[in-house]
C-alpha cells in the first residue's frame, strides 16, 4: 500500500497514542492478573482449611483408638490376675 493513502491519526481527537493504548493494555493485564490471584488465593485457602479440618479429625479418631486399646489391654490384664498398669513389656524398661 501506498504511504500516501495511510492516514497519520495521531492528532486525532479522541485517538489514543500508541503509548496510551499500550497503558491501558497493561492496565487490563494487572487488573485480569489481580482477579485471577485473588482467585486462586481463596481456593488455596479452602484447601488448607479441608486439610487441617481432615487432620484434626484423624487425630482425634488415632487418639480414641489409642484409648479404646488401652482400655481393653487393661481389661486383659485385670482378667488375666495381672496388675493393670504393669509394663506390657518389662524387657524393654530396663534398657532406659
């Protein structure tokens, strides 16, 4: 195409430059970036609540499982005619 047949809109009215319109296309790629980081921040969020949340739930149930086998060794140990609290294994006591 011919130079002559392109017309020059930098003076415009109302025309952005080409510096202003790349601001605004910078401008557009932050606040696209900011939504996408607030984003990606509350999903990250979420997770690691649900993870605690399944935490603290195994812990709870590994120390009722730990209660209820005490309890039951105990119970052994009582119908056997041991003393309840008696070391399940002597041996190893004497090693600290």
């Amino acid at each position: 195409m011919d130079p002559l047949y392109i017309e020059d809109t930098d003076n415009w009215i109302g025309c952005p430059t080409p510096l202003e319109s790349c601001r605004h296309q910078l401008q557009i790629c932050k606040s696209e970036i900011q939504e996408q980081t607030i984003d990606a921040r509350s999903k990250a969020d979420d997770a690691s609540r649900r993870a605690t949340d399944i935490e603290i739930k195994s812990n709870w149930e590994l120390m009722a499982k730990d209660r209820q086998i005490s309890h039951f060794s105990t119970a052994i140990k009582k119908l056997k005619g041991a003393p309840p609290f008696a070391p399940s294994f002597p041996h190893q006591c004497d090693n600290f």
